[in-house]
C-alpha cells in the first residue's frame, strides 16, 4: 500500500508547475497552492498574531491541552512560503505532540536578505521565552530552510549569552548547507529540490555574506552546548547530504542527536501525511521526541 501512496505523491510533485528557481513572486503563489492543497481539521484552531514584532500564527487543536510550545519555521528556500500555507503541517505536529505550535512569518528574501530572517526569528523566541518564563516548555522545529533557521536560532542564542537553549529541536529535512555543494545523491530522484534552484535562492538570500558562516550554513558551526535533535529526511530527496552532515556535525559536538531516514520517501514528506503512511509515522516520532524532551525540562542552558 505504501509504494502505490509514495507513487502518488511523487506524482503529485512531478506534475506541480512549482520551479523553486523560477520567478519568485510567481512560485510564491504556486508554493503556497501545493503546500495547502490538503484541507486542514476543523478541530483545528489557527489565529494570526504578532510574537516579539514579528507576525505569527498561533496553531492549537480544540479541545486539546497543550503541554508546552513549539516554535515553528516554515520551508521555501528563504524565498518562498508562509506560516498560513504551511498550518495543515504544524497542525499536524501539534496534535501527534500534544502542543500549542507558533509559526514565524519571517521576512523573506531577495527582498529581505540575510540576516532579516534570523533577526525575526530570533525576536520571536526572544518573545517567547520572556512569555512563558524560560525555555523549559518551548521546542523550536522547522522544514528545509525553516530547520535551518531554528538551528540558526539556537546557535545565536548561544552565543547571546542570557537567552537560554529550547528544549529541543525537531528538523525536517534540512537544507544545512547553503553553499550548496555537490551531491553523493542521485539529484534526479526529487521532482522539486534541485542544486540550480537552491543556489539561486542561496544568492538572494545571501547577497554577500559568506555561505560558510555557521549562521546560514549550520554544518560549518561549532553546534557545542546545542539541546536535543531529531533530524528527519527522505532517502530520495536532494538535501539528504545536507542532514547526514548536521546530525554527524552535531555528534562530533557532543549533541545529542537522532538521525531519522524513512526510505524511497521525497523532501518534507511529512507534510504529506495525510496521503502517505510513512509521513504519519514519521510525525508520530516527532511528536515523541517532543513530549519526552518538554517533559524533561532541562533546557534552561546558558
């Protein structure tokens, strides 16, 4: 049953009009209509809000009760995407979680380069800790480039020197790298993440920073003093390189990490849950992950 699901999902991705390196107001549209095509539960509850300045949505299940808060970053290359087009996938995790999720409408690129998503981002769980009194209850969690601006998020809190570490960290399908260097991987397999697309975004979203600063390519930082990771990827999509380098950089820095590989499955699957078994799964994970790390309470690290 899983082959005939991931066969339609790939068929789903090879037939959208979706070129990530294409014109970028054009593919914002195009983004936002693939990535919200599946309707959201009406036990959903998704309120738009503003955390530290910056917009959020703020994203419960009715009737649930939420045990802790998960800061959540969208996908789309830093060029595309939105906290709304992306709530059917942060629903989704708050309710395998039991948690109340806020998403970040970051600022995006090339009209807001480098570092105008991190400073959002950065305002947000800034507003978030002084909310909840500390960093015990929140967890910071993100698809493609929104893992990497939630590992970007914990690496400049760090180095902020008050603001202490979230519980933890959820990271799907990372794109960690943004050098964008050669791929082991068959780049052929993923219908949608190719390497002239994510350098095309990379300059917009660069425009003359280094790309190996670890606060825009997270596998070229010192991850030292980082919470717990759970870093999940497709074994058929581009940016698999990108999470076997994070997970292996941040076991050299004594992080503690979970390295999740579903096989034959694309890039953010799990946004394709409600289609694919292994998408479900891999959220139940996730959202096991969380609990155990919200329920320890041992974030308050400086």
């Amino acid at each position: 049953m899983t082959q005939q699901q991931r066969e339609t999902v790939a068929r789903i991705l090879h037939n959208s009009p979706v070129d990530l390196g294409g014109d970028v107001l054009e593919q914002r549209e195009l983004f936002r209509q693939l990535v919200s095509a599946n309707p959201v539960s009406d036990d959903v509850i998704a309120e738009p809000g503003t955390l530290g300045g910056v917009p959020a949505m703020s994203i419960e299940i009715a009737g649930a009760a939420p045990d802790g808060v998960v800061l959540y970053f969208h996908g789309g290359c830093f060029a595309v995407g939105s906290a709304q087009a992306s709530v059917g996938l942060a629903a989704n995790l708050a309710r395998k979680a039991g948690v109340r999720v806020v998403s970040v409408d970051y600022r995006l690129a090339p009209e807001h380069p480098y570092p105008a998503a991190l400073d959002d981002a950065l305002a947000a769980y800034r507003a978030l800790v002084d909310r909840e009194q500390g960093a015990e209850r929140i967890a910071v969690a993100g698809e493609s480039a929104g893992a990497n601006l939630a590992t970007a998020v914990m690496l400049a809190a760090r180095e902020d020197g008050g603001l202490p570490q979230p519980s933890c960290a959820v990271l799907f399908s990372p794109w960690a790298d943004v050098t964008v260097p050669g791929r082991t991987h068959d780049a052929g397999l993923d219908p949608v993440i190719n390497g002239d697309a994510l350098r095309l975004r990379a300059r917009d979203y660069l425009q003359g920073t280094d790309p190996l600063d670890g606060l825009v390519s997270p596998v070229h930082a010192d991850l030292t003093g980082l919470p717990p990771m759970l870093i999940q990827a497709g074994s058929q999509e581009y940016l698999l390189d990108d999470a076997v380098r994070l997970a292996a950089r941040a076991a050299a820095d004594h992080v503690p990490v979970t390295l999740d590989v579903t096989p034959r499955v694309l890039h953010v699957f799990q946004a394709f849950a409600a289609l694919l078994d292994e998408g479900d799964e891999a959220l139940a994970r996730a959202g096991g992950f969380l609990r155990t790390h919200l329920a320890d309470g041992t974030a308050d690290r400086a």
